[in-house]
C-alpha cells in the first residue's frame, strides 16, 4: 500500500510541475512580442548614490516605437539649447532592437536610437521574472541606470 501511494504522490508532483510549464508566461510573451513597459522603481546615477523613485517614470516599448519618459540625475557634458525638459524624454521610431537570451532564463534587450536626441542607447538586463536594470548611454551626458519591473501593456479597450 505505501508503494502505491508513494507512487501515486510523486506522479502528481510530476505531472502539476508540467502542467505549470505548459501556461504561457505573461513577460516571456510581452518581451517576444515587444509589447511591455519597464517600471522604473530608483535611479542610480554614475556619481552618487541609489536614488528612490516616488513618481511614475517608465520606458514602454512598442512594436513600432519606443517611449521614454526618466528622470535624470548627473553631470551634463553640454547644454542642449531649446530644451524644456531635464529628463530623458523621447519617442523614437528609428532604433535597431536585438534581444539575446540572458542568465537563468532571463534576457538581454540592446536598442540603439537614431532619432531620439542625445540618447545613443540602452540596455535592458532582466530576470524571467521581469526584474531589471536599465543601463541609458548618453552623448552629451553621464550614462544612468534604473531598476525596475517589466509589465505587458495592458490593451486598449
């Protein structure tokens, strides 16, 4: 009697370990469909310390777009003349965007911009659970890091 229900336990164990394998995971999708937006949770600049974000900032990526809107702390190696706003603010539509797989089952996002000022690229490090630091190298500015959290976008009703 306890082979059999021996047996039958770890059949279960088995078989509820693939039926989870079988859901399809909701980062996994957003990131192979470029449908996601990175939740910025702190900063942490080249100089100085790990800032706490208590407002909503977020790069959200689209199939034809990418969008950023980040705060920006550092050192600026020129002043861009015209300019209202002293974040990272862009929409770019000309990027190159490669995606390589990561450690443990995470991934590797490089996007080069063409069109979206003095941003040059940045590079998305996240974890299968959607985890991730951000890495935003400028032209005319110190590079900065966020760490934060992929979502999928949510559709438009």
């Amino acid at each position: 009697m306890k082979p059999l229900i021996s047996f039958l336990m770890l059949t279960l164990v088995v078989t509820a370990g693939f039926a989870q394998d079988e859901k399809e995971d909701p980062i996994k999708a957003a990131i192979e469909s470029k449908q996601y937006v990175f939740k910025a949770r702190s900063v942490m600049p080249a100089t100085g310390g790990t800032r706490q974000l208590t407002s909503e900032y977020d790069l959200t990526v689209n199939k034809d777009s990418i969008t950023a809107y980040l705060p920006y702390f550092g050192r600026s190696y020129q002043a861009t003349i015209g300019t209202t706003t002293d974040g990272i603010n862009f929409t770019s539509i000309k990027n190159t965007y490669e995606v390589s797989e990561g450690k443990k089952g995470g991934w590797l996002i490089d996007v080069k911009t063409k069109d979206a000022g003095d941003v040059r690229k940045f590079n998305l490090n996240l974890s299968k659970d959607g985890y991730g630091t951000l890495h935003v190298d400028n032209q005319n500015r110190q590079s900065i890091s966020y760490s934060g959290k992929v979502e999928p976008l949510k559709k438009k009703e």
